[in-house]
C-alpha cells in the first residue's frame, strides 16, 4: 500500500460539530468530518477551495484535487446508504452548464433518434411519459487510481469518487415505446451531452458515451438526484444513468438519445476511458462499463481518530455492479476472512450494500481489509495495472491500517 | 376541503432554479419550488424567515408557521423517496440544543435503566455496541390540523409536517443486552431529552415519552441521518427512533433510555399528545403513538404550476405506519377508485413508499385523491374531529384540486 501521510490527531474531543446557530452552520450542519482534520487538510495537503459552481458543496467533506476533480474523505460517504448530495464527488470532463447557457429547464430538448419515430421532447413532456426512482451507485471509473505506482495522469483518487444516489426520471423503455420502438440494426445506447464549448473540436469535446444495447432496459434519464432537482454541477436538467455502469456513462445535460449500430467515434468512446495495458493505447482495449465488485471500509480508519482497544464496528460499502452483492468478508489481520453482516435496507443491486463487521481488536496495529463477492466474482488481491489506473477493485489497496490504544 | 389561497402562477418559465454559480448556489441547489411561487409566499402568506437555528435549511421549501414550527410544502418533500435533509419540517417543544450546551459529541451521556444492570454510556461507547440503519417516516402527530375547521390550537399543518429518512443508530436491543436484559415487570421504554430549560418545571417542560415495551426490539438510538451527523434541530447528538410511532415519541437529545411499569407522568405524556373528543382532555384519552395508514399526492398540486391536458404522471407518498402498505388507489373525479403503481425501492414498512399513477386529464378542473390500505385498514374518507387535531388520516381533505388546460 502506498503510504500516505495524515495527522494523527485525537479527535475523541468534538468530533462533530453540527447545527449550530449561525450561517455556519450551513456548512456545519453536514460535516462529517473532525474539525482538525479537516484543518489539517486545509493546512497541509489539501489547501483548495471549492470552485464557483460547487461552492454549495460541504468543503469539509471534500478533497480537491482540481478545479474539476474532488472526491469525498473516505469517512465522508455517510453511513446511511445514499451520499449526501454535499459530499457526492465532481468528475468534470467539460464545464458545467450555467442556469443561462441551460434556460428553462422545462423547455430542455432531448432529440431522440435510431428509433421507428424519431422525435424531440422537452423536458416536460419527458416527465409526463413516466416516472421512477433507481438507487446506483455513481463512480468514476478511475476511482482508486491514486494508489497505482506508475503515476498515471488524472485525479489520484483513493475512495471517495464514489456515491450511492437515489435518482427520479423517466425509465427509457418508456422514451422508446413512445418513438414506436427501436430501430432495426441497434446495437447500443448512445447518449450525448450538450455541453462541450462551441468553439473546442466536437469530435474530442463531445461526451458521447454508447453502452450495450439491452442497458436502456434498466436506464433512466434523471431530473432528480436525491430529492432534489438535478443540480447544473451534476448534469442538470437531464442525465442519463445506466445502473452498474461508471459514471462517465451517466451522460450530463443529455441533448441526445439515441440507438445506434456502432459506438460512437469520439474521443470520450474511441480511445479515452479504455482500459490498457501500461504503455499502450486504443480503442481495440476495454472501455469502463460494467463496474466490477468492490467493496471499501469506512470507519475506522486513519481519519475518523483513535480506535480505542475491545469490540469496534467495523463499517464500510460493498458494491456488485450490475450484480447483486452476496457477501462481503473482513479481514483485521491481513488473512483471515470472516463474513460481515448486511445492515439497512436493500435498495436493489444497483445500490451500494453496507456492511458492518464487530472485532474485538487488542491495542497494537490492525490491517483491516474487506472483500466483496457478486455473481460469482471476488474481488481480487491486487489491482489490474493499466496505463490510466481505471477500474481498481482489488482489496489490498482498499485496506486501511489503524493503531488501537 | 378548507379553501387555501395560492397565487396562479405559470411557473413553465423558469421552474427550477438549481447550481448556480455563486453562494446563492448553496440554496438554489436544492431548491425545489418554483421561484415565483417562493416569492409569492414570501410576500403574502409567509414572510417570516427562518429562526437562525436552521438557517441552513431550505428557505423556499418551507413555510414558517413559528419559531417552532416549520413544514415542507407539499411539492418539496422531494420525489425520490427520501426528503432531503434541508427540507425536513421542524416542530420543538423545547429550544434546539446549541453546541455549547451539548459539548464534546462523542462524552455525550445516555443513562439507561429499568434493566439489569443500569449503565451510562457516552456515545462513543454506544457506537461500539453496534450499528444499523433504517428508513422510517418522521411525523408530527398534528400533520394536517390545519384541515380541521373547529380552529385547534398549534401549527397549521397540512401535510408537510412528514418526511422519510434514513437513521444510523445503535438498537435498543444491542443496548439491553449489554445491561444484562429488561428489569421484570417493565411495560414500556421511557424515553427522555435532557433539553428542558433548567428554570422551567421539569413536569411540565421534559419531553419524556413512553411506548409500549415490545417497540424497544425494533427502535434504535440515532446518531445520524440522511448520512450526515445528526443536526442539532433534529436532536442531535442522539435521538430515538422508535419506528411507525408520530414524531414526539423520536425523543430528542436523548439522556436517559428506560424501561418502566407505568408511563411516565410528564405533562407531554400524561396529558398533551392525546387524541380527545373536541372539549375533552384528559389521561384516559389515547395517547399519539403508532401512525395510522395515510397518503397524499405530491405532484401534480397548486404549487406545481399549469397542468396541461392529455397524459399526466400523479405521484405521491404512501405510509402504513407499523403496517406494510398493501395498495394505493387514485380517483381523479372524486369518486371512482384505480390502482396506483408503486416505484421506486422499498424501504421496509415503515418508509413511505412512492406511488405513480397514470391519468388521462381532460381540460377542466380535477379533484385528485389518494387512499392507501396497510394491513387491512384503509384510510377514512373524512377526518376524525378531535381537540387537537391529531392522527388525520381523512383522504378528503388531503386532496387537491387541479386546473387542466
């Protein structure tokens, strides 16, 4: 595991502060992380503000990596399944769309074509089609790259470009049944967002994103993302979510739908976001779909204080991809694998599951790992090395190392 | 139905106002109404802000009936399940508790007797006990007085006095068994917030709640919700939860957990929070415990703007209290009954759940109208008229009546 420095602080004293009585409590109210260590942050290795468009955000919950790539603190997810939408990651390929460039968000167009009636629809008439709530989990498909050692370029993300959302919209199935159906000769879904600057090369701005045909049986295109109005940051008025498929797929300020007999040819599809081999390149590689299990712990871990000795709880998130999750394993010695207990609701296999582990841990250090089994598949010792550091899931990495007193 | 005056307004310009670039972002990001209606409220009906306590909240979801009392509007409850934190109505008996008085969260003290082996444990030891999460509806027991025609005292209401949330908590067994088990002879868990001012009568300013004993095995004291530290405004650092039950058994600040042969004999047990004949009150008077099966239509509403003819998608919210809900039908004409669909993950029982059901809205005016059934019971057409207007359930006046063009 690389190492990584991070203060040791002894935060057993006001660990959180929250609802306090000023317009600081905007931000305090949703902190979840130790005051210090947040200081610390600021302080040391993370002294970023959060640019104009996400100022909304909870900055003490964040990591900024750049004006266009912010992840959560690994303690930062929250424990109650779905992320609170002020510590859900940034992942920003092109800028987000301002209220002016986007207008009235009822009036929003989506084209729909490669069907038998291809047709444009605003975004009202998208919402009287129908309606329904999915729960995915949305995940950068370079989540986890900061612990390659070849230095691949992007945000060095550990954990925290990651999120469980309950998202509202139409169920595509419902688009297309309103187009006649679907076009003979279809192979994918291929969704395109609007927002690449006029004046950039539409052929390398463009995030055109084509998935497996048969994905728009379970897709949505979203308005709502935990309760609220899609925020402009996260794609708002209208993206698309392809449960169990990375983020990049979830196409923001979605212009287009359409179903089509190849993948799109833009640099987003041909070449960008495929899985490579460490020197090499091409659309001939894998591109991130289907996200593979994982599974990570979230407490306790190197942020959240001293882990005092006897039983502990040991909490984390466990993911499938578009597999139902069977069981997670923990491990506090490095070897051992005990099964971890499920906890909270099912929210469908799209959804993260928690899970919850109970250890008696003696005073000394502990290795705490976790490992995910759904449909079949384990998640692996070690990392898949490729060129742009995408799709870890192996366990060791995602292990933490706490000091117990 | 009581008549309510709500502007008109054609909000197809401009519905949502999300993400905007500047700090004005932080409430536009999740608000959920349309501005001009927001305005309208502000100008006429409502022009009170919020108390500083909840100065993070949502300004425009909510309408301010008193320092004390503040309710989602009924397009603002969200429609993906859960209700975003920032919208979550308020209702005090006693002041929030403000960081100074609550100190370090963690050396936070629960006394626990009426067991075994009576205890105090600080809230870091009863995150050591264990960990869970669930999904229940947090309700005033007085939600929808402000139907009742015979003017009961207290928060007009309608039905924004409600939400669903998603606790993490230790559970109360986790607790008992680690006093030793239940002290023979208990009847009820007694549960009490330590936020009563010291000046005033602890009799008549504790909010201590008693519910029958058996609840315990399926309660848990909460320290977070919606995936953020439990807030102040909702209690913080530890609530109960004691699921299915109205709003004022969730005892807030919670010190004291206690298993009793009689229920306690506080005025907020004794005799407030009893469902009496209009002119009665008393002790003998049901107490506002379990939440009896209830529905309402969120979208389309007055607030929601101009419903144009042809397909439309009415949703809304569903919740049997301890019960499972079992089917929700929809009238548009104030008489006929059809299915709805739910959508949408289940929760477990004690989650509303979301329904969707499809209509063909000629032009004209509509009366709209919800009626659940949970394990056997179904809603009441009419209210049943009490003192204080509690436990309405009556899907008559939780109707709405909407103007198709």
């Amino acid at each position: 595991m690389k190492k990584r420095i991070i203060k040791k602080i002894d935060t057993s004293k006001r660990n959180f502060l929250t609802g306090s009585a000023t317009l600081a409590g905007v931000a305090a109210a949703t902190s979840v992380l130790p005051i210090s260590i947040a200081k610390a942050n600021h302080e040391d290795s993370d002294p970023k503000g959060l640019p104009d468009f996400i100022k909304w955000k909870n900055r003490e919950a964040l990591i900024v990596h750049s004006k266009k790539g912010i992840e959560a603190h690994r303690s930062a997810i929250g424990e109650s399944i779905i992320t609170p939408i002020r510590n859900v990651y940034i992942r920003n390929n092109m800028p987000t769309m301002t209220d002016a460039q986007i207008g009235d968000r009822n009036k929003w167009k989506l084209s729909v074509e490669g069907v038998k009636k291809p047709k444009t629809f605003t975004l009202a008439q998208l919402k009287k089609l129908g309606q329904t709530t999915i729960a995915t989990v949305l995940q950068c498909s370079g989540n986890g790259r900061g612990f390659f050692e070849h230095g691949p370029k992007g945000s060095q993300w550990r954990t925290g470009a990651a999120s469980c959302i309950l998202w509202t919209g139409v169920p595509v199935k419902k688009i297309v049944s309103a187009c006649g159906g679907i076009a003979s000769g279809a192979k994918y879904m291929t969704c395109t967002g609007v927002d690449a600057p006029k004046d950039l090369d539409p052929k390398k701005a463009t995030v055109e994103r084509s998935v497996p045909l048969l994905v728009y049986k379970e897709s949505i295109l979203a308005w709502e993302m935990n309760g609220v109005p899609l925020p402009n940051a996260h794609g708002g008025p209208l993206r698309s979510v392809p449960p169990g498929y990375f983020g990049i797929n979830n196409v923001k300020h979605l212009g287009k739908l359409a179903f089509t007999e190849t993948e799109s040819d833009v640099k987003y599809m041909k070449t960008s976001y495929r899985i490579s081999p460490i020197g090499k390149k091409g659309p001939e590689y894998p591109s991130c779909w289907e996200m593979p299990v994982k599974s990570w712990i979230v407490r306790p871990t190197d942020e959240t204080g001293v882990v005092k000795s006897g039983k502990v709880q040991i909490a984390g998130v466990a993911m499938g991809g578009t597999k139902k999750i069977s069981n997670v394993r923990v491990s506090i010695d490095g070897g051992t694998w005990k099964k971890a207990k499920f906890v909270g609701p099912y929210l469908g296999k799209y959804a993260w599951r928690q899970f919850v582990f109970e250890a008696n841990l003696a005073p000394g250090s502990h290795n705490l790992a976790s490992k995910a089994t759904a449909g079949g598949d384990s998640q692996p010792e070690l990392r898949y090395e490729n060129r742009r550091g995408y799709a870890h899931n192996g366990w060791k990495d995602h292990s933490v190392n706490v000091e117990v007193v």
